[in-house]
C-alpha cells in the first residue's frame, strides 16, 4: 500500500509526506524503514474520544533534488 501511494504521488512530485498521529510507534517504524524521515511536528488538533496526540510529519524524497 505504501508503495503504491509513492508511485501517485511521483506524478509531478519530488516528495512524498504521509502525515500521521504521532502516537503511533508501529506506523513511525514503518515509515522510518521504508525511507521517511520525520520533518516537523504539529499541535494536536482538537481531540475526539482518542485523545490528543501531536501530528508528524514524515517525508521521503521520491525523485534526486
């Protein structure tokens, strides 16, 4: 699944950013061995009933710069 989202997102594109939770350690372990490396941080917005949790902001260069 991953893959296939790199190769949409390539279309015109140098990077590839999957936001995600920033709880979650499977997923960052996940991205971090596929090539992503974590550019940024956001507040977390406002909560549901799974808590607040920040947003991360992985990204992975897709083509050379």
């Amino acid at each position: 699944m991953l893959a296939e989202t790199e190769r949409r997102s390539a279309a015109g594109r140098d990077l590839s950013r999957l936001d995600r939770v920033g709880g979650n350690r499977r997923l960052r372990e996940c991205y971090r061995t596929a090539g992503y490396t974590v550019v940024g941080e956001l507040p977390p917005p406002d909560a549901g009933p799974g808590g607040r949790h920040p947003v991360v902001l992985p990204q992975k260069r897709l083509r050379p710069g």
